[in-house]
C-alpha cells in the first residue's frame, strides 16, 4: 500500500510540474501522448485507491458532471477597483499628487491591464484552497470548482518562505485563438456568437458543470497578493518571487524609475498590444514601494497608489439605417441606433446608443448617414461623429410619444432626457421589477430578467410586490420551467427578506438614488416612515442629500401608489428599519483611527471592527484630524515618519486592546 501511495504521490507532482512547463513556461519537457499516458496512470490508480488521492492532483482539472450552485463569498481584503484615465495629462497629475503627499520620487510598475475576469484565490498550507469572483468587490461568487480546470493556476506550491495562507488576485482570460475556435463551433450548431473573449470569458467561469468549464482552454495571469505577510519591500519584487512559486505573471511588466519611461511603455503598448494572442485594454501604473502604498492608502472604491491608464478606443466608419426608441424603469426614452453590422474591437456591433435627444442634435444624427463608431472604454458602442451625410437623408425628429403606451412625452427643466410620464406603461414596470431583483438589490438570484418579463406577460405579477405572492405550482405551468426551477426561484424570493434595508430601499427604484445614496439615508434615518414624512430641509441635513435627490425623494413618497407598494412589502416581511450592531461602548466616539501594520492577536479588519463598535472612525491615511495612529509590525517608516510630524498619538496594539478594555 505505501508503494502506491509513493506512486500516487510522485505521478501527482511529475504532472503538475509538467502542466506548469507547458502552461506557465510554454516549455513542455514531453510529449502530448506522454502527459496523457502518465494522466491515465495517475487517474487508474486514484479509481482504485482513492484514500490516496492528492489535493492537487491534476485529475482535478478536468471537472466533474456534479451542478454548481454558486454561493456569494465575502472577500477578507475588498476587490477594489482601479481610477480609470485616457489623458496622459491626468496621469501626469496622478504622479504629482504623490510627488506632494510623499515627497518622494516614485518607482512604478507599469502592467498591462488584461481584458478578462477578475478573480481571486485563496492559498492555506501551499495548497490552492478557493476562488471567488469579484462580484460587488465586498462579495462574489465561489467559482473554486470551476477555476481549478484552469491549468496555469497552480493547485499547489513550491518555494521559499511561503506564508500559511495568502490570497492572490489574477485576470481570467479567454486566448484569441481560443475564442476563434469556439465561435466557430458556435456558428456550425447555429448557436449565437460570443461577442468577444470577456464574454466568452465571463460565461465559461459561469457554467454550471467544471466538466464544461474544462474545454474553454481558460488562461490565467496573476498581478497582486493580499495577506498580513509581505514577501518582499515592493511589487515588482515580490510578483518575481509569485512568478517562482509557480504562478502565471506577465513578462511584459516592466519597473519604470521615471514618469517618461511610463509613458513609453504606454506608448509602445498602445500599437503592440494588436499582436498579443489575447486582449488587453490599458496599462496599469501602481507605485511600487509598499512602503509608499501603505502611506497613499485608499478611497472607498480605489488605492490611491494605482491607476489605469485607458487605450483610446478604436474608430469605424459604418452607416445608420434606423432608430428605434427604449423605454427604461424611470420611463425615461432612450434613442439606440441600428447599424451595418462593422466589426470594433473584438466584436461585430449593430445596434448603438445615442443617449438623448440633445446629442442627436448635436450631433446633427441623420437615418441613412456615415457615422463615426467606437466603444466606451472598448465596451459600449457609441455614436460620436458624422462621417459623411448622404444623400436624401433628414434632421432626425425625436418622437412626441412612448413607444410602447403612446402616452406623450415630458422632459424635465435643466434635463436632456424625455420621459414618459405613465406609470403603468409595461417597459418601466418590467424595468423596476428587474431592477428590484437585481444582485446589488434584493439578489433574487434564481430570477433572471428574462424570467421575470415572462412573469409580467403571464400575468403572474404586475408589481415587485406581486413577487412575494406567487407560488410553485404558478410557476411550472410557465414555458420552459421545471419544478426544480420553480422551487428555487421560490427560496430565492423567501430568502430575499432577510435582505438589509438600505438594499431594499435601493431596490426601490426611487429616481437618483443609487447604493451609496441608499445607505447614506439609512443609517440617517432609521427606517422608511422616518423617510417618507421627511422634509426637504430634513433630507439635505442628510449626507451626500441635495437638493435633486431629496426632490425625487418627496415626489416618489407622494405618490399613493407607492405608499401603498411599501406597506405591502411590509407585511410580507421586508426588511424597512436599520437593525444596528450594539455598540460595546462609546469610548472612541468621534475620534479617527488609522490602524496599520500586522497584529498579533487580531487582523487588521477585525481591529477595524472593533473601532466601529466602539463608536471610532476608520480612516486609510494620515492627516492633521487623525486622532490615534494604532501600529503593528511592518507598518511602513514614512507612514511613522508623517505620523510623528504631525504630532498624532500612536500605541500598539495591547496598548489600544487596554484602551477599549
């Protein structure tokens, strides 16, 4: 029996490191046929023996038929998202504002930024433990099963000083001739076409079944990692030690001692990146000091140490043949240009937006003209000039009534968009449901968009309270929903009570009020009854309230129909009232604390939960109003070095634990 498991254990790790020469490398040791043999080897002896199977054994690449049902995940360390820049002038501030705040020159390392998935993954004892999306960058969803049929993502390690446990963040990425191969497929089943590899990409991490996840021959390139450990002084170095632990890491990263190298490497990249075998949409230019990150810190939505630096979008000529009209939830009409399919960076595009009538004017947008096409940010397509008007074609009239209920249009002073102003018009009732569902709302997951217009046409609902009423038996009688579907997309609907109230009051769909609008009111006003006899003076008393929103506000709860929505919602349990952690005491009540460095006995998230819960304020970087600076090992020597300037009070962390008691 330890013949076999020796066996076992030898094959697992030859392979492995054969998967890592030609993956990782492009240097395969053997042949095809020879991989193959040892595979079969490996998994007839794992069949037979399976109390001897390895953790990351290869044969765990290929996936299994078990389904997938994705379970959301919170994130340890939040997946931030980068500033975005197409002015080299706003990359030239970015430096300056550093220059300023460190005095310091700064190193850079210059990446470019795949056109991928985001994702990141989890490593506990040098072996890969879990992957989850980014999601909302607080949560997403554990796609481990999947991501480990990915051959250039390691399922163990080997190497120096490798922390117990660590997370790595990496772009999931779907090759050009991966993508070719696959629409050909595609197109010979008579399926539709991926639009481009982020699709394809997006989808195939989706999919239901690892087994099928397995043949979309995904690549992976890894670029950060998270932990309480630093492996090295800097990013450049410490992506070298992650590239020898054996993960997959760019060879065109580049370290740059001055604002004109980055520039260069910008502008090599903007005309080379066409001959990569895969997209890239940017350059990413992040400080390479830790050091220096540690000091630059956060915003809520991005590190302020990093910056993404956008490719202009690539320009064709096409002709538009006609527009068509959409209504959306709020009724307002937006234009959408059709077009002589043209093929723009990466996809065949037909259809583009023309955002309003404003910019039809503008723009002097005529049916029958040449038009300048280029995508947002290399995703939206979008109208931005005219090439050439032809002949015969007219000043385009925008219409006078929906399209959809021919109620006749309004358009609100001081606003570029008309509106139609019927509540009941069927688009901005679908609208609002979709809306409500939605993951960043109340995450009824098992309810698509597409299902829940099916229930509007059925008749099932005619309101996001109807959702709440409906039942199994419904909802199989529905075309194309087995009983299975319809249990699911019944708990999904039940569990969506327990959702939070600044969700449910974003699920709402009340104009101009966004997530972070949402919370704000919250927490400001305790619950939704507070809210809806608030005044316009009580509202901007509110953070981030102006006058606009706390307009929209009074408008939408004026409206009786609403009213009666809400208490509807109310008895079937939703959630209107903030339900507040209990403070432990208010020892910390209106001072700001930075907590930096590496803790004994808590990490940093959890000393920053203890802050909250003693009435503190959190904040990510050293200035004047900081009131506690709380330092761990490893916090970086120009932070100390600001905090000591200005005179803040620091201690360690037994010391804040005595504190707090």
């Amino acid at each position: 029996m330890e013949n076999i498991e020796d066996k076992i254990i030898f094959l697992t790790e030859i392979l492995n490191q054969h998967n890592y020469n030609y993956y990782v490398l492009n240097n395969p040791a053997i042949s095809d046929f020879e991989f193959d043999k040892l595979l079969e080897e490996l998994s007839t002896l794992e069949k037979k023996y399976p109390e001897f199977v390895q953790n990351d054994s290869p044969t765990l690449r290929v996936g299994n038929d078990l389904s997938n049902d994705f379970k959301t995940t919170a994130h340890e360390y939040p997946m931030l998202s980068l500033g975005n820049t197409y002015s080299k002038n706003e990359v030239t501030d970015f430096h300056n504002r550093i220059l300023r705040e460190t005095e310091v020159e700064p190193e850079y390392v210059c990446e470019l930024k795949f056109d991928g998935a985001s994702v990141s993954v989890k490593y506990k004892n040098n072996l890969f433990s879990q992957a989850v999306t980014r999601g909302d960058g607080t949560q997403g969803d554990d796609i481990t099963e999947n991501v480990k049929t990915i051959k250039s993502i390691p399922l163990s390690i080997k190497g120096e000083n490798i922390p117990d446990n660590f997370e790595i963040r990496g772009e999931i990425i779907m090759p050009h001739k991966i993508f070719n191969l696959l629409n050909v497929e595609k197109q010979a089943k008579g399926e539709q076409l991926f639009a481009n590899p982020r699709n394809a990409t997006s989808g195939s991490i989706k999919l239901l079944n690892p087994k099928d996840v397995a043949k979309r021959g995904l690549d992976c390139y890894f670029y950060y990692m998270m932990g309480n450990k630093k492996i090295a002084n800097n990013h450049f170095d410490t992506i070298k030690i992650l590239s020898k632990w054996g993960f997959k890491t760019s060879e065109h990263s580049r370290l740059c001692k001055s604002l004109d190298e980055v520039f260069e490497f910008i502008n090599y990249w903007d005309l080379e990146r066409k001959n990569l075998p895969y997209d890239t949409d940017g350059v990413v230019i992040k400080v390479n000091s830790f050091e220096l990150q540690d000091l630059l810190g956060f915003t809520a939505k991005n590190p302020r140490w990093a910056i993404a630096y956008k490719f202009k979008a690539e320009q064709v000529i096409t002709k538009l043949l006609s527009i068509d009209y959409q209504v959306g939830r709020t009724g307002a009409i937006t234009p959408v240009a059709n077009l002589e399919p043209v093929f723009l960076s990466g996809s065949t595009v037909r259809r583009a937006t023309l955002h309003n009538a404003d910019q039809i004017s503008l723009l002097d947008i005529r049916i029958g003209d040449d038009v300048y096409l280029e995508k947002g940010g290399e995703i939206i397509p979008k109208i931005v000039g005219i090439a050439k008007h032809n002949d015969n074609s007219k000043p385009t009239e925008f219409i006078i009534n929906c399209p959809a209920c021919g109620s006749k249009l309004e358009k609100n002073e001081g606003e570029a968009r008309w509106f139609c102003p019927n509540s009941d018009c069927p688009p901005q009732i679908v609208g609002k449901i979709q809306h409500f569902i939605s993951r960043k709302a109340m995450n009824i997951d098992s309810l698509g968009d597409e299902t829940a217009e099916l229930f509007f046409n059925n008749g099932l609902i005619k309101n996001i309270a109807d959702l709440y009423l409906i039942n199994k038996e419904q909802i199989v009688l529905l075309e194309r929903m087995a009983d299975k579907s319809a249990e699911n997309i019944i708990n999904s609907i039940n569990n969506s009570k327990s959702v939070s109230f600044e969700k449910v009051l974003f699920a709402l769909g009340i104009r101009f009020i966004g997530e972070t609008v949402a919370k704000k009111l919250a927490y400001h006003f305790k619950n939704i009854d507070n809210l809806i006899i608030a005044t316009k003076e009580e509202l901007i008393e509110a953070e981030e309230i102006g006058d606009k929103i706390a307009e929209s506000i009074i408008c939408y709860f004026k409206d009786q129909e609403n009213i009666e929505l809400i208490n509807k919602l109310k008895k079937q349990g939703l959630q209107f009232e903030i339900v507040e952690e209990e403070k432990k005491s208010d020892k910390l009540i209106g001072k700001s604390i930075i907590i930096s460095g590496t803790f004994n006995n808590f990490s940093r998230e959890e000393l920053k939960k203890i802050v909250e819960n003693n009435g503190g304020k959190n904040v990510s970087s050293i200035s004047k109003n900081t009131d506690l600076f709380v330092m761990g090992e490893n916090t970086g020597p120009a932070k100390l070095q600001k905090a000591i300037s200005l005179n803040i009070k620091m201690i360690n962390e037994q010391e804040f634990l005595e504190m707090i008691n």
